[in-house]
DNA sequence: AAAGTGACCAACCGCGAAGCC
DNA sequence: AGGCTTCGCGGTTGGTCACTT
C-alpha cells in the first residue's frame, strides 16, 4: 500500500517527540523520520558502511539511537527492497514454508525472500493470522485477533509464538475451496501439491521426502515453483523443511538419516537487481547494490558488483515501478491463493525442527 | 456520509547474544 | 571472568488507508 514518505506521520501525533529521558541529557528523538533525516543516515551508510549505528547519535549526526537507525536502514532505506508491494503468492507460499520450518524466525525467513525484511515478513504473518483467525473463528490469542475497538477493551495477551499445544484446526471444518474430503490434512492443506498422492509421515513407502516431494508435484503446481530449488525437496511433509548444501544427497540410501534438506541454504544472497534503486540518487558503496541480508559482507569485502545478482525469486511477477514486484499469477495462483488455509496448518509440522544444519555461513548467520 | 472494521505499515520496546575492555 | 556496550531479533503498538455496513 503506497503510503505518505516517512515523516509525514507522526507517532503519538505532533512532530515527532522527543524522549529527553534516554541517554545523557540530549534529546533522543523518536517516531517518524523525516526525509532529512533519511539523508544523513544514507550519508553515514555510504561513508562508513551499515554499521557503527551507536555512532550516528555519538558524533552528533542524528539525535536518534543506534538502534532506531539500524531499523530505519534494515526496513526502509536498504536500496534493495521493494517497496510498496504486497507480497505474491509465491513469496507468500516461502513465507508459510520457511515458517513451518523455521518457526517465528522472522530474520531467517527475510533472507529467503529478495527485497523483504524480516518486519515485511512478521507484519504479513500477522496479518494472515488475523485473516485467518477471523475466517474460521478460532480468536488468536493476543492482540492480534482482536479488532481495533475490541483491542481498546481488552488486556494484550500473550503473543502469537506463545500458543500453548497446538490445535491443528480441522480441516474438515474448513469450508476448503476445492478440497476433497477425506484428505489427510497435510494433503489438504498443500494445493499446490497433488493432494493424493503425498506420502504421509510414516508411510510405508520409505521414499524421503525430498525424492518424493518434487515428483508428486502436479503440472500446475510445479508450474507455480518456477524458482530451481523448487524441484529438489523444497517441500516435505515429514516436519521439517529439509535443508541441505547437496540437493544430490537425497538419493543417498540412508537419506532417512541426512540432515534436513530444504535446498535453501543459499539464501537468495544479494538477491535482487532492482531498476528502481535510487543509485543514480546516492552514491552507493561498492557492493551496495545487491545488499540486503548481507549487508555487512558485502561492505566489509567491498566487493564489486560486476553483475547483477541472478533474481533468485524471478516468479515474483513484474517489477513494481518503485523497485519492487507485482504478483503476476492470474488465475493459476490468484494472489489469495492460500487464503483458504487455514493459519495454523502448518502447526502440526511446527514441532521442534531437527537440528537443522545451518544456512550457509555466507547467509550472514 | 459517517461509523466500523480490516489491512497494512512503521517504529518502538525488551531481551539476548556477541564483542570489547 | 565479569561488566559494559552494541547489535540484532521478535513481539507489540499505534497510525492511516481502504473497504464495508
């Protein structure tokens, strides 16, 4: 949703109060940022890379903390973000895989997801489970399932993470555009996979997830994950979404036995060339072109960006006109395309993941 | 047209981890 | 080793816009 520039709304209404309470006696400034305000930050990023926040305030460039400078920079002012765009069917589809996997790891999510930071990804999770919470009456826990009015009258409660044991909604109580009944949830609850022909959890057939997955995947559906990774593994039904550095490593005979294996230990790196970057505004770093979750690799080795980084996630659709993408899947993947899940689907594969092997080390973990 | 509500978004806070001295 | 500082993350809050009633 295209919104006024930053600064034109003030927190807690007047221009932006400031908090003289914090730090040693000089106002530290809170709320929107204002334009100039962005440009002596962009300035102090172009000179000393992101980092050194505390500095900003220290030196006496901007009367805001560290912290709230790294968050303006991390949310708003990264050059490759996209801006403005709702999110896709298929970012919206990594967004409930990865937090199936992953859980409410935000930050890990974010790198999976060209141009999207973890707050993109957080606030459009909560906004899904609100959806969701509404569509099959079964109020969140916490704030967010509350309305705005409601929200007034009522205590905030625990947050979404904290739900206790979780109740897999039924999905046979779920009015499921298109589903059959009689389909194990998981199958169900997975449209974009043949439905029957999922192996459960258990099942007899011994055939890994990885193997299995990609196979069963209908036309259609693999149609809907163009992106490469999409075809070894990218989805498993056993828990987890497998990791793995070695796509190859899921025929191996013990692949019960293997690490997790989802194939995106190769977070979309520096992710996407965006046209609509301001860089003939501000002179950008080398290697700040294609910055995003790795930011401060590619300030610490400078490394030119000869070429643009490969669009990792190129299903996203057509380049938005400020830099970002509009969803671009009609009638194959309309953008509610999971608006029929239920929000918790993914809770009965929320169990504590194995131990993953971490993401590539060049993630920025 | 006004009120109510949902969706979206920006930014703050608290906490914990990591790094430094 | 312990304290302090900085940074990063997840959760929460509150504002605005858009849509519905």
């Amino acid at each position: 949703m295209a919104r006024a520039p930053g600064g034109a709304r003030r927190r807690g209404g007047g221009s932006g109060r400031r908090d003289a309470a914090a730090g040693g006696g000089e106002a530290v400034r809170k709320g929107h940022w204002t334009a100039e305000e962005d440009a002596v930050l962009l300035e102090h990023v172009r000179v000393h890379g992101p980092r050194d926040w505390s500095s900003i305030r220290s030196k006496g460039f901007l009367p805001r903390t560290g912290k709230s400078c790294r968050l303006r920079w991390v949310n708003k002012l990264r050059p490759d973000l996209k801006t403005g765009c709702k999110f896709s069917a298929e970012e919206e589809r990594v967004v409930l895989e990865l937090q199936a996997q992953f859980g409410n790891k935000w930050a890990r999510i974010s790198t999976y997801l060209a141009g999207r930071t973890d707050n993109d990804v957080k606030n459009f999770w909560s906004t899904r489970q609100k959806r969701f919470a509404r569509l099959l009456g079964t109020p969140l826990r916490g704030r967010s399932s509350r309305s705005r009015s409601a929200r007034a009258q009522a205590p905030v409660a625990s947050s979404l993470e904290s739900r206790p044991a979780t109740v897999v909604p039924c999905l046979d109580q779920v009015p499921l555009e298109g589903s059959s009944s009689g389909v194990h949830p998981c199958r169900a609850a997975i449209p974009f996979m043949d439905a029957q022909k999922v192996p459960l959890e258990g099942s007899s057939s011994g055939v890994h997830p990885c193997s299995a997955a990609t196979p069963f995947m209908d036309a259609q559906s693999a149609a809907l994950a163009p992106y490469d990774w999409a075809g070894s593994g990218f989805v498993s039904f056993d828990g987890a979404l497998p990791l793995a550095s070695d796509s190859h490593a899921c025929s191996s005979s013990n692949a019960a036995a293997l690490p997790p294996l989802l194939p995106l230990d190769q977070p979309p790196c520096p992710l996407l060339d965006f046209p609509g970057l301001p860089a003939a505004g501000w002179n950008m770093a080398p290697g700040f072109a294609n910055a995003g979750a790795m930011d401060h690799l590619a300030f610490q080795e400078l490394l030119p960006v000869t070429q643009p980084a490969p669009k990792m996630l190129p299903f996203f659709g057509t380049e938005c006109p400020h830099g970002g993408v509009k969803s671009e899947l009609p009638d194959a993947a309309p953008d509610n395309f999971f608006d029929d899940l239920p929000p918790d689907m993914f809770d009965s594969l929320d169990q504590p993941p194995p131990p993953l092997s971490p993401p590539a080390t060049s993630s920025g973990f």
